[in-house]
C-alpha cells in the first residue's frame, strides 16, 4: 500500500460509530444546514493531533491527497499537516501551500477546518503582503471562503495590526449566517482585548446595525455596565 492508503486506514480504524453520528448532529450536516452531507468517522481531535505528530513526516502532496477526503476527519487531518508542513518550509515552500490552500479552499469547508489554519497559512503569508485577496473572499458566496476572510486576521491581530479585521467586519456587516456574526464578533472582541477603544471605535459606528450575535460576541469581556449599554443602544 502506497503512504495515502495506509493512513486512511489507520485513520478508519480510529473510528467510534457513536462518536460519529454526535458529530454529524453537532456540525449540522442535515439538509439544508451548513455542514450538509458531511460524513465523520467519529475521532476526537487530540487523537488526530497526536496522528499527526506520530507521521510528522508526511509530505505536502500526500497531505494534499487527505485533503480531498469524504470523510470530515482526515480533511481536519490533512489541515493539520499542511499547518506544520507550512511552519516547518522556507520561503518558496510556504507560497506554495499558500497557493495549494487557496486551490483547495472546497475541501475546506466547515468552520473547525478554517478556525484551524486560516490565521496559521493565509494570515502568516499575507503578513507584509498585499492583503486584498481577503476582500475577495469575504464577497464569495462560500460561507467557508467568507469566514476564511475573517478568521485568517486574527494573525494580524496577534502582532497588534488591527486594520484588516476592521476593513473585512465591514464587509460581512450585514451576512446572513450565523457563523459569520460569530466569526466577526470573535474577532472584534480579539482586537478589543489588545485595544478597546481600536474596538469600541468600530462598535460606536456599527453597533446598532449589527446582528445581535455579532455584538454579543464583540462586546463578551467588556465590564457588565458597558456590556449592557451596548445591548440597550445607550452608548
């Protein structure tokens, strides 16, 4: 058996049946939900953590491959090691999974999948870079591709850059899904915990036009009387 093989099956075999129908439940993967027709093998992440450590070997295409997998799992799996293989390669090695990401980004497509690697490969590259490939893709029409957009500027965050995460807030402003208020507020409330008034700058111009998710979100660790003054529109 080829390496490809031999890890799906490993894989497979770290299956509960159980564990797996909870997780179609929890990733709503029902008609008509976002997760639609996504198939679990039913692996808790630590496990697949530590599947990744023990083929820390495991070479780009090969992770490319496990990419493409039916099963939710092995895709998360696959992310996992594209993530390492990124943090590990030179410059030449990181554009191209930057590029790879971006060519696959249909494999990508639940949010525990994005949260993990957006800000780890498209943050870390377009740091220093021209960053416009984000506005793209908060204007997809792929859910995925739009908390992509968001998600991935909790890198820019982190180092205290903030401008990127304001600009794509403004464009998902008025997104009709759900995990994307949640991807937005997520983030705001991100910036505000290194700069409350860089956060309450936006919130103060946003906050009554806001699905009320994204500002609960937004506005979770501010001071309860603060907190409850968003909430009644009294700022």
């Amino acid at each position: 058996m080829n390496d490809v093989v031999q890890l799906v099956e490993e894989l497979k075999s770290l299956g509960d049946p159980q564990r797996a129908q909870n997780s179609q439940r929890y990733f709503k993967t029902a008609k008509d939900e976002y997760g639609e027709g996504d198939t679990f093998l039913g692996i808790r992440v630590p496990v697949l953590r530590a599947f990744v450590k023990k083929y820390k070997q495991t070479k780009r295409e090969d992770a490319l491959v496990l990419l493409k997998s039916d099963y939710h799992e092995i895709r998360l799996t696959a992310i996992f090691f594209l993530v390492n293989i990124y943090q590990k390669g030179d410059t030449r090695l990181k554009k191209m999974i930057f590029e790879d990401y971006l060519a696959n980004v249909q494999y990508i497509n639940n949010w525990d999948i994005v949260d993990s690697s957006a800000p780890q490969i498209v943050g870390h590259y377009l740091n220093n870079k021209d960053r416009s490939i984000l506005k793209t893709l908060a204007q997809s029409s792929s859910l995925w591709e739009r908390r992509m957009s968001i998600i991935a500027t909790l890198y820019f965050i982190r180092h205290y850059d903030f401008q990127s995460t304001l600009d794509i807030s403004e464009i998902l402003l008025h997104d009709k899904e759900d995990l994307i208020h949640k991807g937005v507020g997520w983030m705001l409330r991100e910036c505000g915990n290194k700069s409350q008034s860089t956060e309450e700058i936006f919130l103060k111009k946003y906050y009554k036009e806001m699905p009320r998710t994204m500002l609960r979100y937004a506005i979770e660790k501010f001071p309860e009387t603060l907190r409850q003054a968003y909430l009644k529109s009294e700022i």
